[in-house]
C-alpha cells in the first residue's frame, strides 16, 4: 500500500521591498498600502516553509532527502532574496508588485522544476509575526 506523506523544510531570509504601483498618485499608494509605500523601502526576516508531499522510498524512507531538498530551496530561492531588494534585485520579481502573495507565487515557480522527488505541495511564507500566505499552485477560472 503507498502513503502520501507530507514534508516541510524552513528556511529563513531577510529582504526589503516596497508596495508601490507606479500608475497611481503618491497619495493614492499611501492610502492603499501605507507604511509599506514608504519611498525609502521597508524590510521583513521572512520565514520559508517549504512543504513536498509523495510515498517515501522503501530503500530511504525519504520522499525527498532533506538536505537535497535544502539544497534546492538555497540555490533557487534564499540566494536569490536574502539581503536584497526584492523590487530592484530579483529578475523573477521584475515588473510584479513585491506583495507576499507575489512572492509565494514566485518562489513557487523557482522550486517546482527542481523537486524531483515527490511533489512540491505548499510554500508557506511568514512576513510577519501576524501575517503569512500560503501558496498550493492552484489557479482559479475566471
């Protein structure tokens, strides 16, 4: 019989970011968004749960080795974000605006070709201590 199995990885990273939509007025961004407009940017320590789901292997156990896993996540995401600004430094962030759902959605798409091993099934992103988003690769019709 095959178990499906869930599996999560933490990772951390520190990155700053504006939410700023350049086709409206200053006032109108600072009404929407706030603190988070400020021109001189913003920082988070965001906390990366990387969750892959599959049968574990009779020979390992493992659905996925932890460490390969770890591996992939650095490579292709905290790499990429940690110290850095995600609206000026990320090319997979560019022209998107940096919210924490961007985000998930983003660093979904960097892990998922290279899971290997079971299946990627949620990126869960911890902004702050009250706020986080999670991320499953659904789409919804429109």
């Amino acid at each position: 019989m095959k178990r499906l199995v869930y599996i999560t990885r933490k990772e951390h990273f520190n990155a700053a970011h504006k939410l700023f939509n350049p086709a409206w007025s200053k006032e109108d961004n600072e009404a929407v968004f706030g603190r988070c407009a400020n021109e001189n940017w913003h920082g988070h320590n965001f906390d990366l749960y990387v969750t892959i789901k599959g049968n574990p292997s009779e020979d390992t156990g493992f659905i996925m080795d932890l460490k390969k896993l770890r591996d992939v996540i650095n490579e292709h995401v905290i790499e990429q974000l940690d110290h850095r600004n995600i609206n000026m430094d990320v090319p997979w962030m560019s022209g998107k605006m940096a919210s924490i759902e961007n985000l998930a959605m983003g660093i979904w798409d960097q892990l998922v070709p290279h899971i290997h091993h079971g299946q990627l099934h949620c990126v869960k992103l911890w902004e702050t201590h009250n706020n986080y988003v999670e991320y499953f690769g659904e789409t919804l019709e429109e």
